[in-house]
C-alpha cells in the first residue's frame, strides 16, 4: 500500500452553480469558507532519504498560492467554462498542482462541516 500524508488549507470564496432550478438555493450567488486537503502518496517504501513523503513545509507553496489567487474571489471567474461545484473544483485544484507535487493523490474540498467531495483519479 504504501505511505499517505494529508495538510489542510482554508479559505473563502464566492460562487452561483448553474443549471438548477430558479428555487435552488445554489443558484443564487452566495460563499462557503472552503476547506481543502492535498494528499500525497508514496508507493511501498518510497520515502525519501529522510523518511517523508514529501516535508510538509514545501506545501506552503500551495497555502500561499491558495491565499493569494483564490481566497476571497469568485469562484466563477477562476473555473472558466466549469461549473463550480466543490467536485470540479477538487478535479481544478488537483490537475493545477500535480506538476509541482508528483505524489498528489487527492485533493478533497469542503463547502460545509458535514459535506466533502474528492477528486482520486
């Protein structure tokens, strides 16, 4: 099986999900403070020379970038042609961030307390 670590991020954002009926309460512009958490995997004993997976510190690059460029935006705006919902956006943060970490391998968003979607291909 092999190793997993996980770092969670936060941050807040606004989006209005299409193709919902007028009533759904998605369809109207509204925000989430969103919460995300990258994976990483190494495969049977695949640890670098220290023993990580990967140094947690190197995921700040993700943190200040998630800070910078997504944190209180329109969610819309950045997923261009996509609807927003939390699953495309797990699929957007993943695919944009597994050149820079290889051992990505997932990334699951939450909108709320009680709801997580996850993208694993």
């Amino acid at each position: 099986m092999g190793f997993r670590i996980s770092k969670e991020f936060h941050f807040s954002a606004s989006h209005r999900l299409g193709g919902l009926a007028a009533e759904h309460p998605c369809g109207r512009l509204h925000g989430h403070n969103y919460v995300v958490e990258l994976e990483l995997s190494a495969a049977g004993d695949g640890l670098d020379a220290i023993g990580f997976v990967r140094d947690y510190g190197e995921l700040g690059d993700f943190g200040k970038w998630l800070d910078n460029d997504v944190d209180h935006r329109h969610l819309n705006d950045l997923l261009v042609g996509v609807n927003p919902t939390a699953e495309n956006l797990s699929r957007w943060l993943f695919e944009r961030w597994l050149p820079h970490y290889p051992e990505l391998s997932s990334v699951r968003v939450s909108e709320t307390a009680k709801t997580w979607a996850e993208y694993r291909p």
